[in-house]
C-alpha cells in the first residue's frame, strides 16, 4: 500500500464533533489536492445517522456547492435511496477523497480518479468521521472506497449487495457508485444498472429496517 509523505491525521483535532471536524478540514493541505479543488467538501448528514454512505470523491457541482452528491450521481443516488426505502436525511453523506481533482477537457473539468496517495492521505478524514457518528451500517459506493476500506482486493463486481460484518464495528456493504449508471451505454443497460444498484441499497435498506434503532 502506498504510504504518502503526509496525511490528514497532522490536521484532525482530538475532541472532535462534526462540526469541529469539518472546520478543520477546511484548512486541509495534505495532499496536492487542495491546490486542485475550490474547496474541500466534507460529509454531510444527520449528527445522529446509524448509516454512513461513502463514495469516491466530490464531483464538478460537489467541489462548487461545498456538498457531497449534489450533482449528476447525486441524482442518482436520490433516486436509488428512494426507491429502496432509505431515507437520506437520516444518514450522513461523505466520500473517501474530500477535494475534488479533475483536468481540463475544454471549458469542462473532467472528473480524473484520486490515486493511493491520495487516498491513503484523505482517509484519516473519514476514520474521524465514523469514530465520532459511530454509525451501525457503512454503505460504500464504487471500487474506490471499497477497497479503500476493505482491502485490495476486494471486488464490487464479485461482492457487491453482501452484508459484510465485522466483530465489533459497523457492518459494510458495497455496491457500485452511482456514476456507473450514468455511463450506461444504453437505455436498456441503464435500467439494468439501475435496478441492481437498488437491489444492493435494499439488502442494505433490510438490515437497516431489523436493526439499526432510528435517529433520535
Ligand atoms: N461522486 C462521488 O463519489 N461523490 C460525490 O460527492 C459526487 C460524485
Ligand atoms: Fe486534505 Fe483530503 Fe483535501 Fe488531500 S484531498 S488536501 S488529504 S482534505
């Protein structure tokens, strides 16, 4: 696994509320991200969410907005959570990668993947996150941060809709990000995508529904 020079872990406070967190990801320059990016874009959600959903990293509309999935995937995402009885506003939203990288295509940004670098950097962010939710369920979205959290060797493809439980944290479960049925190359595919990327929230949705007690 690559080790980066520096991660984010010289900028996590040690008490730390959401809202701490956050602040201080603001002045996060750990990785050469933050010279990429208009802003970081930190998680964001219910101060009592039992369910984390986490993807890659934020997008063109995420990086203006200073929000996680507000753009196209988020759309996506919405549509899918609805459909599979998970309602958003009782989870908090975040991605692997907190700063937008991207490269010019004409007067467009194109999305370009962060790398183990860069990942490796950021993730102390997101181990910060889950320390202070505590969430019950994490729900990962995409090979980026599934393998991110559960190994290299983990594949979507192969795993995706299992509940994976672990002995003393939140059980996982990973599915393909949102952005994938976007790239369908037809209507036909689209709504296969579409249809098993909402089969994967329902397993998800299921154990939520039998186990998680809801927010206060
Ligand atoms: N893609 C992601 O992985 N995260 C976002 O917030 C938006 C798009
Ligand atoms: Fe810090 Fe993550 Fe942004 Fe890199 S991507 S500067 S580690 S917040």
């Amino acid at each position: 696994m690559a080790k980066p020079a520096r991660t984010a872990e010289e900028f996590i406070p040690a008490r730390s509320s959401l809202t701490v967190l956050r602040e201080a990801a603001k002045g996060c320059t750990a990785c050469d991200l933050y010279k990429c990016g208009t802003q970081t874009v930190f998680g964001e959600g219910s101060s009592h969410a039992r369910v984390i959903l986490v993807g890659e990293q934020p997008g063109d509309k995420e990086d203006l907005q200073g929000k996680p999935f507000v753009g196209p995937s988020g759309k996506i995402l919405d549509t899918a959570l609805e459909a599979a009885g998970i309602d958003r506003t009782e989870t908090y939203v975040t991605n692997i990668v907190k700063h937008f990288k991207w490269e010019p295509r004409g007067k467009r940004r194109l999305h370009k993947k962060p790398n183990a670098m860069e990942i490796a950097a950021c993730r102390p962010w997101f181990d910060a996150e889950v320390k202070t939710l505590k969430p019950q369920v994490i729900v990962l979205l995409g090979a980026t941060a599934a393998q991110s959290v559960l190994g290299r060797t983990f594949r979507v493809t192969k795993q995706r809709g299992e509940i994976i439980p672990s002995s003393d944290g939140p059980v996982m479960v990973a599915t393909v990000h949102p952005s994938a049925i976007l790239r369908a190359p037809d209507d036909d595919a689209r709504h296969e995508e579409m249809r098993k990327f909402i089969a994967d929230l329902k397993i998800a949705a299921a154990y939520i529904h039998k186990h998680v007690r809801r927010a206060a």
